[in-house]
C-alpha cells in the first residue's frame, strides 16, 4: 500500500516508521515547509493526517480532491468537518475520522458510555482529566472532548474537563465520579505511540477500495 503522510510530526513519524515495517510505502510527506497542497497525492493509495488544527481542512480536502481516501487523527478543527463530508460525498470519496485510533481507547469510549448510564439519577459528581506531552497544541484533547460529550448524551451536566501537559506523555484519560460515600474512578493510559499508529495504519488498510463517510466502530465491528 502506497501511503501519504499528511504531518510530520511525533504521530507523523510513528505512522511512517511502522507502516515501513508492515511493508507499505511512504510515497510522499507533508510538513510545514513542504505542505501538502504543493505534493501530488494521486501517487497514493490512502492518506494518513496527522497534522495540525490550521492545516487540517486543507490537507484533507486537498487528498479527498485528488482521489484517494483518507484516514484523520487531528482534532481542534472539527467546526468543518460537515464541509468535509459535503466534499467527500460530492467526489464519491472515503473519509475515516476519529479523536483516537487506539483499540484500548476506543474499548475505553465503550466503558465510558455504558458507566454514564448507570450512574443516571446516582448523587455523584464527576469530571474528566487529562494528561499529554507538552508539544500537544490542543486542549483539552479530542478524546477528552469525545468522553464528555458521551457522558452528557447520558447524564443532566456536561464534565469539567481538566489538563496537563508534562514531559513527554503519550496520554492518560482519567473519569471520576465522586460522592459522600465513595468514589469511582475508571482510567485508560497510553505507554507508548505505538497503539495510535497502528490503529491509524489499520484503518488505512481497511478503507482503501470504499465509498463513504466512516467512523472508527466501522472497523471494529467488521
């Protein structure tokens, strides 16, 4: 599989480095100084973004606009993803995008919901916090936000959602519910990238060849 890599940066790196081992190519590479706009991507089989916030749109549209499916793992630009999906269904295109492409995490996303639905009319007070190396521009992250939106489908108040950014960790989602009497807390930690890239690099091998607009739980339930 011949693959783009649309940003270059930690996750970026680890996507490449990993996909070379299962034996597919990188064929071209965005960054800041090489954009993605400027690269023929038709050469590719799928892209991979792993970008930024302000490069986001551009990256994807320009992929979806060139023909080929793409696999996204930025968040913080989501105010035009419904853009996204008009362009990928008027050129009869594949789009994947999800705040995590972790199996533990989205095992984790699972919990979350099924927790928040038995804690409705429970006198417990609950709330989110997160924890991510230093160099992640957005905050809080996506996946936070993905948590607090499934529980507030469930219960009367959105979480308060609290940040940390140290050193280089890779990421920690922690949900706590809390009342006079005890406390529940549930927590997924990530030790490495690695579980991110691969999830990304599968959904790269399963969307190459479909038509549509996806979601992660496409790929586990097939």
């Amino acid at each position: 599989m011949r693959i783009a890599i649309l940003g270059y940066g930690k996750m970026g790196k680890k996507i490449s480095e990993l996909a070379t081992k299962k034996g597919h190519n990188i064929v071209c590479i965005s960054n800041s100084s090489n954009p993605a706009k400027l690269l023929d991507l038709s050469v590719a089989d799928v892209a991979i973004d792993f970008s930024t916030p302000t490069t986001a749109f551009e990256n994807i549209s320009h992929a979806i606009n060139s023909g080929i499916p793409v696999i996204s793992g930025t968040t913080a630009w989501l105010d035009k993803l419904h853009d996204i999906h008009k362009i990928c269904t008027k050129k009869g295109g594949a789009f994947l995008h999800a705040p995590n492409f972790s199996l533990g995490v989205n095992i984790f996303f699972e919990i979350n919901k099924k927790l928040a639905e038995l804690m409705k009319n429970k006198e417990y007070a609950y709330n989110i916090h997160e924890i991510h190396h230093t160099r992640k521009l957005d905050s809080p992250s996506g996946t936070a936000i993905t948590l607090a939106e499934q529980i507030n489908k469930r219960l009367e108040h959105k979480p308060i959602i609290t940040s940390e950014r140290i050193d280089d960790i890779p990421g920690t989602h922690q949900i706590t519910y809390s009342s006079k009497l005890d406390e529940i807390e549930i927590k997924h930690t990530a030790n490495n990238r690695d579980g991110f890239a691969i999830g990304a690099i599968i959904a790269a091998e399963w969307i190459v060849g479909k038509e549509g607009i996806y979601s992660i739980k496409d790929i586990l339930l097939a």
